[in-house]
C-alpha cells in the first residue's frame, strides 16, 4: 500500500486513517468462470466511494453500466 499525502503527527487519541491520510490501493478483480480469465488491476484512493469505485470498474472492463454487480 502507497501513502499518497502523509499525515501530520498523531495523537494517541486519533483513529489509525485520519482524514489526513490518503492511501492508493491496489485490486485485482476477474470474472469468475470466464477461460481465459480475464482480469484488471486498478489502483484508486482510499477515500473512494464504492459508487465511484464502480465507475472505476466499468471503466476498466471496458463496459457501459449494464452488468450486474455486487460488492463482497
């Protein structure tokens, strides 16, 4: 995991991901029961919703917004 900007200096009291804190994180999503498999790795911000992370993925697989989907 990358840290994109660093905090400033933690008081005990602080929760572990401030709003200070932006993490890049890295998926590798494939589609089950597809051969060849077929996958995509994507990095995206921490403070991304899941909403704009299914934009992401769209985008990534190359699809217009007609598959269903579901976050596990």
């Amino acid at each position: 995991m990358k840290r994109a900007k660093r905090a400033a200096t933690k008081t005990a009291g602080e929760a572990a991901a401030s709003e200070d804190e932006i993490f890049i994180l890295q998926f590798r999503i494939w589609l089950k029961d597809v051969s060849p498999m077929v996958w995509r790795r994507v990095q995206v911000f921490s403070t991304m919703t899941l909403r704009e992370f299914h934009g992401v993925i769209q985008v990534a697989m190359g699809w217009e917004g007609i598959h269903l989907y579901q976050f596990v």
